[in-house]
C-alpha cells in the first residue's frame, strides 16, 4: 500500500470515528419526557362536548366502534377527526404554571374561550403566551401551556365534525 493510499485510510478511520462520536453524543443526557396534560386515556372517553360563550356548541357520543354526533342534530361523526380531538387528552404539558386564584384573566381563561369537556371532565382554552404563542389551558384546576394544534378542532364546529356522506 502506497503511503497516500495509508493516509486515505486513517482519514476515512477518523471520520468513521468521528461520525460514531457525534451519534452516540457522549456525556449528553436523554431530553426529559414531559408529562401529559390528563392521565384521562382517549380510549375510554365515551363523550365530548364543547361550549362557547354562547353555551353548548355540540355534543359527541361513542357507540360502539363508531362516534355520533347527537347535538345540536343528530348524526354519524367524523371518526378520525374525534380522535385527533381526543389526542388533547394525552398532549404534553409544555409548562404547568399550577394554581392561579384570581388571576385567570391573565391567561385568557376568565371566561375561557372554549371548554372541551370528555366524560364531564372539563378542558378550558385561553390565550396565547405572547413570547412562545403556545396555549394557556385550565385542567384539574391548574394552568398548563400546550402546543397550540387543538383549537382550530373545537372552532370547527358541527358542520367540522359531521361524517361526510
């Protein structure tokens, strides 16, 4: 082997090495896993409803396999947009701000704008904080901030989660 053909083959070893260490990243600690908004499982969520300022703007039933729209009229549901609903339930909970006695307001949360309630468990939407335009939300009487990917399911209205025919 010619020396230049030597030098070509510790160059390749050294990137080949290289490249392991940055894969592997030694010394860099796994990134936390954050905790979800509810320990509530979407599976065994058998209603939805959700309310505006106005009041009830539709209701959701499981029956069986298959999800039905029974307010404000009747009808089968779009089954896959319920679930992408119901992933709000297990969504991570970005910063839980905790309990903030009188001061909702100062996230948007009093009147919330919108409450997504499963099985009688209420959700409430609020603002968005100003720097990361992630979304205040009230659960279990504590304030969370979450992605803000669930709102435009609960603006949808009925019309939004009706089964297409």
């Amino acid at each position: 082997m010619t020396r230049l053909a030597r030098a070509n083959v510790a160059m390749a070893a050294a990137v080949l090495l290289l490249a392991l260490i940055a894969r592997l990243e030694p010394g860099r600690e796994p990134a936390p896993t954050l905790a979800a908004l509810t320990d509530v499982p979407a599976q065994s969520v058998r209603g939805v409803r959700l309310f505006d300022g106005n009041g009830l703007v539709l209701a959701l039933e499981r029956v069986g396999a298959h999800w039905e729209l029974t307010a404000p009229a009747p009808g089968p549901a779009d089954g896959a947009r319920v679930e992408r609903l119901l992933g709000l339930l297990g969504t991570p909970s970005l910063r839980n701000i905790g309990r903030v006695e009188g001061r909702l307001a100062e996230f948007g949360l009093d009147p919330p704008e919108l409450i997504a309630e499963f099985d009688g468990i209420p959700v409430a939407f609020g603002g968005l904080d100003p720097v990361s335009r992630q979304r205040y939300v009230s659960y279990g009487g504590e304030v969370h901030l979450i992605g803000d990917g669930y709102r435009h399911h609960l603006l949808a209205g009925p019309e939004g989660f009706r089964a297409a025919r």
